[in-house]
C-alpha cells in the first residue's frame, strides 16, 4: 500500500511560468510547440533600485520655482512702480538674487554640496527686501514665505518649519513697522492674522514632512529587506543551475522523453536525474522536495550528491533510497528549525538482464506500460517520505522487461492542476491520458502530448506544484544479453 504524505507546496515568490516547458534535445522528436529548455535554468531577478535619501532634488524644484517668483516680481505693477523710488538699492537686490538663483542652478546641477540652512536663510531675506522695497504693496509678497516655510518643513521636520515662520514673521515685522517703510494700507489686524497663518502653516507642514520622512525610511527598510530576499533567490537560482540536470543523458536502449515546467522562478522542487551505473544499466529517479525554497536548498546539495554515489555504489534501489534518508535525515537532525520532507520514486532498468527494480519513499507510483497492451501497471510498492526518521527500511520489487514498455515516472505537480470549477485532474484522469498517448512515435513526442494535455486542462484553474515528467521507453531488441548480442 502507498504510503501517504502532505503535498509540497508550490512557491509564491513569483507567477507561475506559462505554457509547457521542457525537452530534452538530441534525436528525440519534440512535440510541436514544445519549449526546448536546453538549460534547465530560471531567469534572473532584477536587483532593485538604489533609494538614495539625501538626493536633492527638491534644491533644484525649489531654484525652479525661485525663478518663477523672480519673474513674477519683476513683472508686478508693485516692482514697477518702486523702480522710480528704490533706485541703487533696488537694482543691486534685483542683481544679487539673480546671481544667486544661477549659483545654485549650477552648484545643483554638479552635485556639489550646498548648506539648506542658508538657502533658506537667503530666500526669507529676498523676500523681505521685495516686501520693504516694494512699499504699501510690497504685503501682497507675504504668500512667498508660505514656499519658504513649507520647504523648510520638508527638509528639516517641525523644528525647521517654526525656526522659518519665526524668522520671516520677524523680517516682516521689521520691514513693515519698524519705520523703514511701513506699509499703511494694510491694517495690523491683518499682518496679525497673516503671521498666524504662517505660524499654523509651519507646523502642519512640519508634522507632514515627518510623517513622510518616517514612510520614507520605512520604504528604504522594506527595500532593503527585499533586497536581501532577491539576493537569497538568485543565490537559490544558482544552487539550481549548478544541481539540477540541465540536459539528460543519451541512454542507448532507452527512448527518453521528458517535460518540466517549475511552479515558479526561484526555485523548484521537483528534481529528476537520468544516471548511467554501468554496463546497459540506468538509474531514473524523480524527486519532489516539500517546504519553503530556503529550507530546500540545504536538502537539494545533500539529496543530490548522496543519490548519485548511492546510485553507482548499489545496485539494489532499497539501498540506495535507504542510504539516501539516512543523509538527508542527518542534514535534518543539524538543523532542527528545517521543516521539510523528499518523496522520491527510483527506478533501475537493467537492459542486460531485461528487468526493472523500483523502489518508492512516498512517492506518486510510476506506471508501466507493457508492449502487448493492456491497463497501466502501477508500481506501488512504497515506504516513508525521506528525511522523516535516520533509520528505515525499504522494499524493492523487481518486473521483467520486454521491448516496446514504457515507463513513466511523474511529480504530484501533474495530477493536481485544477479545471475552471477547480477539479483535479487526479491520478485517473492523469492516467487516461497517459493510455491515449501511448502510441505516440517517440517517447519524448508521448512527454509532450501528455504534458500539453495537462496543461489544456489546467488553462482555466491552476496549477499548484512543480509539474515534471520522465517517459523511458526499451527500444533494444537484445534485452537480456550481456554482451548486447541477440538471444
């Protein structure tokens, strides 16, 4: 009886690839419209832009608009009519500002540093001039501080935006009382509500920057959290590429055909390997590695490396999948916060000697297909997932092979795509579909019609899981000769 386990659960990093993939290049036929998936590889992750906080760009929005003000003032009926009065004084003001504004233009556009304070200092004294050199109109320029003192607020906080609206409130005062040109259309009740206009500003400004510099800092956080996942992904992506098959091997005897398509583009959990022990001897195995992708990849080096030793040191798939587990629980006992389980189905054609010997840790039992036809052979011998207790035992069971038989070998991904009303395809509906491709020319054109079928019936739903599938077809006709000679 099938052992049963929890499902591995497909990642959520990124969306599911579209389309069948997969393939294995070489003499096989591909089906049509197949990706060819040469290199087994997932594209890589974009790195995120840089937020850099002391950029300073609102210096050159603020020299933008002090130019747009500089305009305004010198085209206004007010600056008109102090020009006839203001004389010297007048036109130094207007010449120093401008020399100003170009400074900062060019300081801003080389990136050189220049201290805020004073520019804010700077622009609350122009305005000021304006306001005293302009006369009984020159009041109507109060609005300019308004500009000051919300850039103050947002380049230093509340303290910044009070210090602004304390200091122009008191240019003010000087320039419209304190006898050096007191503007005596405008009633005090006015400059009064105008200074507390001003005051109120400063502070719901300042309270809006620091808000906004707090979510800036905040966003810069998230960023760099992220970040530090793309980095572990990419790191995972190259583990991947780096253990994962990226091509199968040609086996003489065997018509091999495969498809793959990863639930996401971090990191799979599907593995598969096609391994050569010798003679006319081929071990086929098909892995799924459940929990998250991090917790993975500690497992994949391990299962990987330990598998293809175990492969070519034992002749016996009980063994192997025995020494297997007792790795990867090892792995697991150093690391008791891993979470994490590997079903896995190995299966040895021996073409000398014309049988098959499987054994299976959990999981979905491969099918056999005999030449002579008939219903599916399901290999279900099976034991316990790997990686769960250091000490198990597993059973093998051994079948005769005859040309024409075909065997394939299949990730849980493949039975659990979902329709529209959101049924799985299931074991039964996986394997009608299997029994109608059978008599495909190759194995690999068999691969792709069954994958493609899946696919179609998952178009509407969705597909949860890494969907792999290993099709091995005997096309030697001398099956059970040592020597490769004809019985």
């Amino acid at each position: 009886m099938r052992m049963s386990y929890p499902r591995a659960q497909a990642s959520r990093l990124s969306p599911s690839l579209p389309g069948p993939m997969g393939g294995v290049p070489g003499s096989y036929a591909e089906p049509r419209g197949a990706i060819r998936n040469d290199v087994m590889s997932t594209p890589p992750t974009p790195p995120l832009p840089e937020l850099d906080l002391q950029r300073r760009d609102t210096e050159i929005v603020v020299a933008v608009f002090r130019t747009i003000f500089l305009l305004v003032i010198l085209f206004s009926p007010q600056f008109m009519q102090a020009r006839g009065t203001g004389g010297l004084l007048l036109e130094t003001v207007v010449i120093a500002a401008t020399v100003y504004n170009l400074l900062l233009f060019i300081v801003h556009a080389r990136g050189l540093p220049f201290p805020r304070q004073l520019i804010v200092v700077v622009d609350v004294v122009l305005i000021s001039l304006w306001i005293y050199l302009c006369g009984p109109g020159g009041g109507n320029f109060f609005v300019l501080y308004y500009a000051v003192v919300i850039v103050s607020g947002m380049w230093f906080g509340v303290s910044g935006a009070f210090l602004a609206a304390g200091f122009a409130s008191a240019l003010y005062v000087s320039a419209t009382v304190a006898g050096l040109r007191p503007d005596e259309t405008l009633p005090w009740a006015t400059r009064v509500m105008q200074i507390a206009f001003l005051i109120v500003t400063s502070g719901v400004v300042g309270v809006a920057a620091a808000a906004n510099e707090r979510e800036r800092r905040a966003l810069a956080a998230s960023r760099a959290v992220l970040q530090q996942y793309r980095d572990r992904i990419r790191a995972a992506q190259y583990v991947d590429d780096l253990i994962r098959p990226k091509r199968l091997p040609v086996a003489p005897g065997l018509d091999i055909g495969f498809q793959y398509r990863p639930a996401a583009s971090a990191f799979s959990g599907d593995y598969y390997a096609l391994i050569p022990l010798g003679e006319r001897r081929w071990g086929l195995c098909i892995a799924d590695l459940s929990g998250k992708f991090s917790e993975r990849i500690g497992y994949l080096s391990t299962f990987a490396t330990t598998l293809r030793l175990g492969a070519r040191r034992e002749q016996s798939p009980a063994r192997v999948l025995t020494e297997v587990n007792r790795e990867v629980a090892a792995a697991a006992a150093d690391n008791v916060e891993l979470e994490t389980f590997i079903s896995m189905a190995y299966v040895v054609i021996d073409l000398d000697g014309a049988t098959l010997s499987y054994a299976n840790a959990g999981h979905e039992p491969p099918v056999l297909l005999r030449t002579g036809g008939g219903p599916p052979l399901s290999l279900m011998r099976a034991g316990l997932v790997l990686g769960v207790q250091p000490e198990v035992t597993y059973q093998e069971e051994r079948l005769p092979l005859s040309p024409g038989d075909t065997l394939v070998l299949f990730s849980d991904g493949m039975t659990e795509v979902t329709d529209s009303q959101g049924t799985f395809l299931g074991r039964e509906g996986f394997l009608a579909q299997v029994m109608r491709h059978v008599g495909a020319p190759s194995a690999q054109d068999m691969a792709g019609r069954i994958f493609q079928s899946a696919n179609e019936y998952g178009e509407g739903g969705q597909r949860r899981d890494d969907m792999t599938l290993l099709v091995a077809r005997v096309v030697a006709t001398d099956l059970g000769s040592a020597r490769g000679e004809p019985d």
